[in-house]
C-alpha cells in the first residue's frame, strides 16, 4: 500500500511554492510511468507477448496513463497502441442486455461488452492478424459502423486494452502470458495521524469534475450513478486487482487543492435524496481545509487534464 499524504505539507507546498510543487508531484508520476513502460517492453521482450492489460475503478486516469506509457514505451523503441474496452460495448438490448438487483442495466456488468470478439481479437492481434475495432456510441447505446477503425501488429508492436474490466477473467484466460496493470488513487491523505481525506474521494472528484465539465451532467445524477459505480467495483474490478503485474498509484500529492476550485460548489448543492448523503456532505468541510492551486500549474501531459481539460490526449 502507498504512503499516505500530509495535509500540513500539502497546504504548506500549495500556499508557498505552488508551481515547484505541481513539477514534483509531475515528475514523480512520471517516473512511475517510464518504470511501468520499462517492465512491459521487457516482458514483452522475454515472452514475445503483444497484448498489456490496463485496469481500474472509475475515475483512475486509465486512458491518460495508458496513452503516457505509450509515450515511454516510444522512447524505448517500442511501437505502442491503445485501444479502450468501451468500443467493444454491445448495443443495449431489453432482452439481453444485464440488468441489476433493483431491474436496471447494469452498465458496470463485463457482460455489456462483446466478450466473444475481444477474446478473438487478442488472439488475432497476437498472431499479427489484421482485426476491426469496433466502435460504440454511448449517446445512442448502440454500435457505430462508420467509425470502424483498422488495427494490425507488427513483429514488435504492442497494444494497450484499457477499461474497468481488463483484468477480469472473463478476458484473460486466454492470455495468460499478457502484462497486467491496475491503476487506481490509492494513497489517502492524513492529518494527526488520521484519514481526512479517503482515496475514493479523490476519484469521486475527479468524476464529477469530469463529468460537469465535460459531460453536461449535473452533481446530483453524478453522484446518484457513484453509489452504482461503487458496487460494480466491489464485483467486478476488485476482486481482480491483485492478479496485477504491477499496482499503479496515479494519486497526485497536489490534485486536490487543484479540484477544489471545481468541486465545492458541487459538493455545497447536494440533493437530499443523494444516496451516502451524510458521508458525501462530510466531503465539503474537508475540503475546505485545502489551499488553492492555479489550474495553470497542471502541465498539458498531466492525467489531470483528463478531468479539467486543457490536455494533450484524447479522452
């Protein structure tokens, strides 16, 4: 388990070096990355294995991390893709389609995605096959075939499949020999001694950051989706972490006095029927305590960008 934070010596930082502070949290995340680049090319390397497996909860940065790795992996000599899990969504069915407990889909179910065509596109993919990716249009819930995208390995080439349920057996039986990730915020932040800030607040900020930004989606249907969220992780996601390579920390000691300026206002308005009302309340008065960082400080390559924007990657 990572080393938890210091509440005093993150407000310390924001209040008096805020720039400086921002470039050492960048730099450590980015060693992380040429690290988790280096085993990978490596393995791939010893065992002659194309195909990586990213995973996480919601809300982890994945497709920024997996786009940086390419970026390292680059570097190395090593021709990388990355390829989300969500293009290989089934269109939404009445009949067929997993529903939960209370009747609704279950969209964190891996039974929404295509299992059969992702199994058969590893095993392609790794024999230097040409396969078609297909690609799933959330508005609609429904596949788009005009944005069908072509994909074929080369001898040395790898590709990333990224998503909630990369590590699931359900899609690595057949890949024993594949490099496993799991990517999640995993360090909490003290104070005294104590927890004053939990690690899955840090990912519930960045989604419903995300999510009011970029998505049109207000605090309230943000927060009513996360207690659905939570359960899906619990079944689906973390029972499979620990069979990971490598545990990926992408917390960023100074993320959250730069979600403050976001997330406060969302967190002052919540509505009185919000499932996990009280702990969800308890979040703003934590929040509080924290200074404030410039969003200027978040360089363009930063997996912070994927929640406030301005980044170089496509999400």
């Amino acid at each position: 388990m990572p080393f938890p934070y210091n509440f005093d010596a993150i407000n310390s930082r924001a209040a008096t070096d805020p720039i400086g502070f921002a470039q050492e949290c960048e730099a450590i995340f980015n060693r992380k990355v040429a690290e988790a680049a280096a085993m990978i090319a490596e393995h791939s390397v010893a065992l002659g294995n194309h195909v990586v497996f990213l995973s996480g909860p919601s809300g982890s940065g994945k497709t920024t991390t997996a786009q940086k790795i390419c970026d390292s992996l680059d570097k190395l000599g090593v021709r990388a893709h990355t390829l989300s899990l969500d293009k290989y969504f089934v269109t939404v069915d009445p009949e067929t389609s997993p529903r939960d407990a209370s009747g609704e889909y279950d969209f964190e179910s891996p039974y929404c995605l295509d299992l059969d065509l992702l199994n058969s596109h590893f095993s392609l993919l790794e024999q230097g096959e040409e396969v078609v990716i297909p690609h799933y249009n959330f508005t609609i819930q429904a596949r788009d075939p005009s944005m069908e995208t072509l994909l074929k390995l080369e001898r040395d080439e790898i590709v990333i499949f990224e998503g909630i349920h990369a590590l699931n057996d359900l899609l690595t039986h057949n890949q024993p020999h594949a490099y496993k990730l799991y990517i999640s915020a995993r360090s909490d932040i003290e104070h005294g001694g104590e927890i004053c800030f939990k690690r899955t607040w840090t990912r519930l900020l960045r989604r419903v950051v995300r999510d009011a930004l970029f998505r049109g989606m207000d605090v309230d249907k943000t927060l009513k989706m996360w207690a659905n969220v939570r359960i899906g992780e619990k079944c689906y996601i973390s029972p499979f972490k620990y069979k990971a390579d490598l545990l990926f920390d992408s917390s960023m000691e100074y993320e959250v006095p730069i979600m403050k300026q976001y997330a406060v206002k969302a967190f002052s308005e919540l509505p009185d029927d919000t499932e996990r009302l009280d702990e969800l309340r308890s979040l703003l008065p934590q929040l509080l305590w924290f200074e404030d960082i410039d969003t200027a400080a978040v360089p363009p390559d930063s997996i912070l960008r994927e929640f406030v924007g301005g980044g170089i990657y496509e999400h």
